[in-house]
C-alpha cells in the first residue's frame, strides 16, 4: 500500500481526528492528528488487514519550544510499508494517551519519553523514571532544561 | 623495576646468585606482579579492555588475573564513561575492596569527562571526583597498546610504594597535612553530633 493510500484510509475513517498530511520529495511523509484520538487510530492501524501495521519502530519525544510533541513510526512486516505520525500538545499540559496496551514496545519508549520530555502518558501502568535516577529533577532534553549545580554531592559542571 | 633489577648486579662478595634486597622489595615484587583486577566494565572502554584481556594481548601475562568479586581484587579499571548514577556505585565498589587497592582510569571520559565535558548533564567530570585514581589511560578508546603501558606504570607504581614505617618516611609538610585533615574530620563530627543532639532534644 502506498502512503498516499494509507492517508485516504485514515481521512475517510476518522475525518476531522486527522489535522494535515505532509507528502514531500526526500523526507519521510507524516500524518499530524489530534492527540484525543491516539489510541482508536492506532488500534484501526493496528488491526485492519490491509494495513496491518504490527511493529512499532519508534516513539519519541519532542520539544517544538511552544509545544510538545510525540512521533511515532510504525511498521508492517507483512505488507512491507510504514507510516510516521506526529501529535503535539500544550507545555503546560503535556498529557498524551498511552499506547502500551496497543504495542507493548510502546511501555518502555513511553517512559523514556516521560522521562527526558517530562510528557505525561494517560493510562501508563509503570510510568516511572527509565534512565536517570528515581530522584532526578527536571526532565533534560527539554530545550528550557538547565544543567544541575550538583547531584547527591557531586559536583556535575566541569 | 625493584627487586629484579639486582638480578643484573648481584651481591658478588658472597657469589653470583645472591641478591640483597629488603623486605619491602620483596613485597613489592609479589604485590606487583599479582594484581587481581575487578572483571567490571563501563562503557565502549571495556570493549577495549575485553581485547587487552583476549590471546593477542593476554594481560594474564602480567599476573593479572580477573575477579567477580571487589573483595577479592586488587585493583579496578574504570573502563568508560562515569555517570553520576554510577558514580555512587563505583564508589562504593571501591570501598569494598581490600587494602592495598590501586584505581587505573581509562579513557577520556572516566579522566575528565571526554565528549561528556560541557553538555553532559548527567555524566561525572572524571572519576577522581570521588576515588582517588593512580594511573590514567589517554584514548577515546585507548588502544591495548596504551592500557599495556597503564599496566606497567601500575606496576612501577606498586613496586616504588612504602610499606613499612610509612608515617616516618613522609615529608615535614605531609605530615602537617594529614594532623590538619584529622582535626577538620573532628571539628566535622563534633558539629554533626551537636546537630544530632539538638533534633533529639
């Protein structure tokens, strides 16, 4: 299935849920949809037989300054296509739909992301920190993040 | 290097095969040429450092031989990148070990921090923020070739240290410094059991 035709599958059945498709030469085409929806088009993805998509490649955080954001690149082994979708919320509320329960992949890059974006994942089971301490303040790969004076004692600038 | 350089110049008053040397020679031979290291690897470093332990390298030859175990080693490479998570690990590593212990840090991360310098939030600025280090190995990774060379300086290290009457050796000012920290360590204990005192009371 082409990309094109994955757009049209998704527009005609979740309509005003899909915000912008982007199509253009030498970059990956991605879909922008409203975050209130995550979980219903990932499962249509998910399951319908010729999408098929059963691989979540990658979930990552992002940070647009203003806004937040999530990317996830899905897969399909069997069909051999694959398809990147962008959602953005507000800093000030960062909260996104888990989709752990869809792919179970999803689990740990969720808390990555929670934990360097500080994006909150509703319906996470175990969303705790995943690679700094428990104890860790701030979330650091956010573009506003300010570099600790000290950690437990150590002094952390050079 | 210590005792078997007077291999080459034995005691030849008494006969070709004896040798005159001190107790503490003979220590530092042992102690040199039997270092137990911790098997314990960081980061990329440690990919070098499984190479120097491979047949090409063999650092078995220099009577090192790897531990599971701190309690068992004599010495311990940090081998790659120290963050401040693993810091207080190491740390602690360290202090499990056995007297006489030896650190080697190796590479440019565990030295001072390497890529991790400016931006690394979450990385420690060399490992001798919190051990002390003896020998120090350049190289983003070094080569084995280099951690060979950090191996013998260890041992030249080992084979010159003190063992007897180790306080009359020091220099004037040495011994200062060391009455000077014990009396700041007091003053310090004094204060936190003041402090402890009063949240009872």
């Amino acid at each position: 299935m082409t990309i094109e035709n994955i757009f049209e599958r998704l527009k005609k059945e979740f309509g005003d849920a899909i915000l912008s498709e982007t199509v253009e030469q030498n970059f990956e085409p991605f879909i922008r949809i409203s975050p209130q929806n995550v979980v219903d088009i990932m499962l249509f993805l998910r399951d319908e037989e010729d999408l098929k998509f059963d691989y979540l490649a990658c979930l990552s955080g992002m940070d647009y300054k203003e806004t937040l954001g999530v990317v996830y690149h899905l897969y399909s082994i069997q069909h051999k296509h694959r398809v990147t979708i962008k959602i953005e919320v507000p800093k000030e509320d960062p909260k996104v739909p888990s989709i752990s329960k869809v792919w179970r992949t999803a689990d740990w890059h969720e808390r990555e992301a929670y934990d360097m974006f500080g994006l909150i994942f509703v319906g996470h089971e175990n969303l705790i920190r995943i690679l700094t301490p428990y104890d860790w303040e701030g979330h650091p790969l956010r573009k506003d993040y300010k570099q600790p004076e000290e950690y437990h004692g150590l002094k952390v600038p050079y | 290097m210590g005792l078997l350089d007077k291999l080459d110049k034995p005691f030849e008053y008494a006969g070709p095969d004896i040798v005159l040397g001190t107790i503490e020679d003979l220590l530092n031979w042992g102690r040199a040429k039997s270092d137990w290291y911790m098997s314990f690897g960081l980061a990329c470093c440690a990919i070098e450092f499984m190479a120097v332990n491979a047949a090409h390298f063999d650092l078995m030859r220099f009577g090192a031989i790897p531990r599971p175990s701190p309690r068992q080693s004599d010495f311990i490479i940090i081998s790659g990148t120290v963050t401040l998570k693993m810091a207080e690990r190491v740390k602690r590593l360290y202090e499990q070990m056995a007297e006489p212990k030896y650190v080697m840090s190796m590479g440019s991360c565990a030295n001072s921090g390497g890529p991790y310098w400016e931006h690394g939030y979450h990385v420690l600025k060399g490992v001798d923020r919190v051990i002390p280090v003896d020998v120090y190995v350049p190289g983003c990774p070094p080569r084995p070739e280099a951690f060979l060379e950090g191996m013998v300086r260890l041992q030249e290290k080992i084979s010159k240290q003190e063992i007897f009457r180790k306080r009359q050796k020091f220099s004037k000012e040495d011994l200062q410094a060391i009455e000077d920290r014990k009396k700041a360590m007091d003053e310090h204990f004094a204060k936190y059991l003041e402090l402890q005192n009063k949240l009872k009371g």
